[in-house]
C-alpha cells in the first residue's frame, strides 16, 4: 500500500467553513481545518454514505448532513451531541496530515 499522497493542494486553499473533498489512493477523503490543525477523514458516512464533506464542523466534530451522527475530527470516533464517545461504533477512516515545504498538504496511508 502506498505509504504518502501528496494532495496537491496548499494550506492557504483550505476553507475553514467547507471542508475539502479529495480522492487518495485509499479512497474518497475530506480534509477539514480546525484551527491550526487539519484534519483528513473518510468523506461518506458510514452510517449510509452521507457526504461528510458536506457536513458542518463545530467543537471539534463534523455532523453528517443526512441524519446527523457525529464524528470527533481528532479521532474519527462517533461522538454524542454533547460530544461524549460512543463505543461500539466503527471509527471514520483517517489519515495523518503533513504540511511541508510551501504550505504542500501530504497524507499518510489511513491509520486502521
Ligand atoms: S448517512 Fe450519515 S448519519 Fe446517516
């Protein structure tokens, strides 16, 4: 499996309030920025694919549009509303994210 992707994209093309949709050699991704931080998650929803892309961001969790589970961004972990985990659901699929020379945004292969 491929180990590092770089996206093509820059830091400064990010927009905090509509996270990105990018397609990786591990799948359909979405970068989302939180702050300082970035993070890079599944883009479809497990649940029945919604477009998590296409989801709202806020206190640190993205709610998928269609029937509005949410998703810790740190961890891909399924969160409650008042943000408290909830075991015993599947993590979103999630890569760490680099940002090297002149702003460039690089993925590492999904953590499983
Ligand atoms: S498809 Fe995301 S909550 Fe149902």
């Amino acid at each position: 499996m491929q180990e590092r992707f770089d996206t093509g994209l820059v830091r400064s093309e990010l927009d905090p309030e509509r996270p990105r949709l990018i397609e990786t050699p591990w799948g359909a991704m979405a970068l989302f920025v939180e702050g300082d931080t970035l993070h890079c998650l599944q883009a479809f929803c497990p649940h029945l694919e919604g477009p998590l892309f296409q989801g709202s961001v806020s206190r640190g969790a993205v709610t998928c549009p269609w029937h509005y589970w949410r998703y810790e961004l740190r961890t891909g972990q399924r969160v409650g509303p008042l943000g408290i985990p909830m075991p015993g659901f599947e993590r979103l699929k999630r890569c760490e994210v680099e940002v090297g020379a002149a702003e460039r945004i690089v993925l590492r292969a999904p953590i499983a």
